[in-house]
C-alpha cells in the first residue's frame, strides 16, 4: 500500500503488470531509434549529389528527432521502474533496421536507404501504438507523437525524391 496526501493506494499486481508491458513495447522503440540516430549520421556523413546541403542539413534534424524520441521513451521505462539494456551491442543485435551501406552514396540511394529505416522504425513504433493502447495510455500518447514526427521526416525526405 502507498500512501498519498488524501487517501491510501493500493499497487496492484496490475500495476506492476503495466510496467512490463510498457516496456515490452518501448525497449524496442528506443533501440531503432537509437539505431537510426547512429545510421543516420553515417548516411550525413557520406551522402553526394545535386542537392546535398539540403540533404545533409535534413539527416541532421532526423538524427536529433531520433535522439530526442529514444530518450524521452527510455526515461518513461524508467519512469516506471525498470532499466532500459540501449547499449550498442544490443542495440545492434536487436534493431529492425536495415544494413545502412557504407561509403559515399549519391543522395537518392541515401535518401531511399533513411526511408526505409524510417520504414522499419515506424513499424516498430506502430506496434507499440496499438500495444500499449489498453495497457498505457500515457506511454501511447509518447509513442502517438513520435509517430507523428517520423512520419513527417519520412515524408520530407521522400520529397527529394521523383518517384
């Protein structure tokens, strides 16, 4: 029992349950976007072509739009009383984004290559989305918002393109 100001709490195994669910769906979440943090700066560091500033200068708001996201979500888990495993050996091994290529690559091909890993980033964050709608709704409303930043970001990006 916890107690409050007014009144006495009572946690329950539900609650308890909550926090585990919240971070069944986040801990996914903050290491693609972690992933795409780190991916995206290799694709800034290495993109060529026509329109390389605008390029360039764009991978570095999707960058920060990843980095920011990834903490906010990690510091809910925590939030809730659990630790968040983001180190970049897990984060590697368990990413669902895409082999970023390595080298210089023409806009397009960057361009392509950060969409897709937006793509998958944006799979992950759906799940969580429908996943946490009965569990947190709280933890939802974070992942709603970022859905809505990368999709804007995937669509900025997309526009350099022509097909």
């Amino acid at each position: 029992m916890v107690q409050s100001k007014n009144k006495s709490v009572v946690v329950s195994k539900e609650d308890l349950d909550r926090s585990v669910g919240v971070e069944h769906y986040l801990s996914p979440v903050v290491r693609d976007l972690l992933a795409l943090a780190v991916n995206g700066k290799q694709a800034h560091w290495h993109v060529r072509g026509a329109n390389f500033i605008g390029v360039h200068e764009f991978l570095d708001e999707v960058v920060a739009h990843a980095q920011d996201g990834a903490d906010e979500v990690a510091e809910r888990i925590v939030a809730l009383g659990l630790p968040v495993d983001a180190r970049i050996g897990t984060v590697a091994k368990k990413t669902s984004l895409p082999e970023t290529a390595e080298g210089f690559q023409q806009s397009d091909a960057t361009i392509r290559e950060v969409v897709s890993e937006l793509d998958a980033a944006l799979v992950t964050v759906y799940a969580a989305v429908a996943g946490l709608d009965e569990i947190d709704p709280t933890s939802q409303d974070i992942v709603i918002a970022l859905a809505q930043q990368l999709d804007k970001d995937r669509w900025f990006l997309a526009s350099h393109l022509t097909v």
